[in-house]
C-alpha cells in the first residue's frame, strides 16, 4: 500500500474534515486514465488532492497577510490621529489676569486673549494659522502667510499687528500696522494702518479710525513696589517674549507702575528712573548697561 508523505493520520479535527471531504470529492470525480496502473493512478489522485490543499493554504496566507497589514495601517492612523490631538494641537482661554493671556506661536508670534477668548493652535510643521473664538490682539512677525479663521470669517496677514473680534455673529478687524487682508460672507477686502472693517448680517462697513489704541486686554498691567530688576526683568521677558540681558551692577529696587503694550516703553521707564541705560541689541534683545 502507497502513503503520500504528506498525508496526516490524526482523526477529529477540522482540517481531517476538510481534507476527508476533498478526498471524497477528488475519487468520486477521478477517472483512471487509460494505460495507468493501479499505483500510478493513485499517485496521481493524491498528487491532485495535495494541490488543491497547498493552494488554499497559500491563498489563506496571503488574505491573512492583507487582514495583519490592514490593521497596522489603521491602528497606525489612530495612533497618529491621538498624538496630533494630544500633543500637537493646543487651545488657550484667557481670563481676567492680563498677564496669563499671553500666547506664543511656534514663529514666536504673539496672541494677547480677552476674557473668555479661545484660540487653537496647530504645531504641526509650525503651521502660522490659528482658530479663534471670541476677541484678540495679534503681534505677527514677518513670514509666510498667516491665518486667522473665525466662525464668521478670516484674517489673512504676512507680518503686523492687528485685534479681531468674532463673537454675537459679527466680525471686527482693526489694523494697527501693515495690511490686513479680511475673508468675509465671500467677500475679500483689504484693510491698511488705522482702517476698521465691521461685517455682521451678511453686510459689511470700512471706515478710519486712528483713534484706537491697544486694546485693553493687551496691555502690561503691572505695579510693583521695591521690586529689584533681576525680578522684573523676567516678567517682562515672558510678557513681551524679548530677552533682556542685564549686566547693569545697580542694586537699586524699582517702584513704579506700567499700563502699556510697548516693551520699550517699560524699558524706557525703569532706565530713566534709575538713570541706567540700555541698547537695544535687535527686535528680541535688549542690553541693560
């Protein structure tokens, strides 16, 4: 009696099934060809039942294989779909304390929230557009395109400083310097330095006013007393983002108060007061002497 190598004696498991039933299926069909004896004959029949086995066997594989790397692929999407929520996307709410609503971009420009304010911030490939909710004031350094999407429109700009509000289903840009260019109810309009745009219920207003200062939010709210500059200093570096390098030797204390958005004017203060002076290195760093 023949054995084909390949052929499993254990009995009652599925695969016995299987392969009991192609045996079945494989006889019942098999003809003998003609001038084949006996043992060719059934050579050649398990031969055939051996095929069929080992090509769906490949084929189960190769769906396997697919199904493995389908789910890494899916798996790999959410994974990154978590991390950009998590960690690369951040939203800020100001509140009443002037001094914790100052938000920095990834180009190092500067948003100032009002009360309540909400903005979103992507750092995927330091992207320069945000969301915003509510009321702003941009400090935006010079680059590529930057972006200000709000419920009821846009803000687009290169490099300037500008407030927009978005809130009771209005919009209200003003430009402080530079060029504002203003995406609103399909209409794209272009505001300059002491220019207002205003849109509510789908209709728009331009108008000057060069009255407008900082807004108020803005601002550098603080009052100290015999406050020595190696405190003050770092306050006014996390506000206004500049490094201030102090290699003065005064040990005096400054007592004084500030309610302005210029860093040069708190600077200006503390130096004449203290009759110490200062140089201003390039935009982001300065020098006391």
């Amino acid at each position: 009696m023949f054995r084909h190598p390949n052929l499993n004696t254990n009995k009652g498991t599925f695969d016995d099934v299987t392969f009991n039933t192609k045996v079945d299926q494989s006889i019942r069909y098999f003809n003998v060809p003609a001038l084949k004896n006996k043992e060719d004959a059934l050579n050649l029949l398990l031969q055939k039942i051996t095929n069929e086995t080992v090509e769906q066997t490949v084929g189960s594989k190769i769906r396997k294989i697919y199904f493995t790397v389908g789910s890494i692929a899916a798996a790999a999407c959410i994974a990154l779909f978590f991390v950009y929520s998590f960690f690369l996307v951040e939203t800020h709410t100001g509140t009443n304390q002037s001094s914790s609503n100052v938000v920095f971009l990834p180009d190092n420009s500067r948003v100032f929230l009002a009360d309540g304010a909400t903005v979103t911030v992507s750092h995927l490939f330091n992207q320069r557009n945000v969301k915003l909710e509510g009321e702003a004031y941009f400090e935006v350094k010079k680059g590529s395109d930057f972006y200000v999407k709000t419920n009821e429109g846009g803000v687009l700009v290169i490099g300037t400083r500008f407030s927009v509000n978005s809130s009771n289903q209005s919009l209200l840009v003003h430009c402080f310097e530079g060029v504002v260019g203003v995406d609103y109810n399909k209409q794209k309009v272009k505001i300059s330095e002491g220019v207002q745009f205003s849109g509510m219920n789908k209709t728009s207003n331009i108008v000057e006013d060069n009255n407008i200062g900082y807004p108020g939010f803005a601002l550098f709210n603080y009052s100290c007393e015999n406050k020595h500059l190696n405190e003050l200093w770092p306050l006014v570096e996390q506000y206004f983002g500049v490094e201030i390098e102090n290699v003065s030797s005064t040990p005096e204390s400054f007592t004084g108060s500030f309610h302005t958005g210029n860093v040069q004017e708190v600077i200006d203060i503390v130096c004449t007061s203290m009759k110490i002076s200062y140089e201003v290195i390039d935009e982001d760093v300065v020098r006391i002497k």
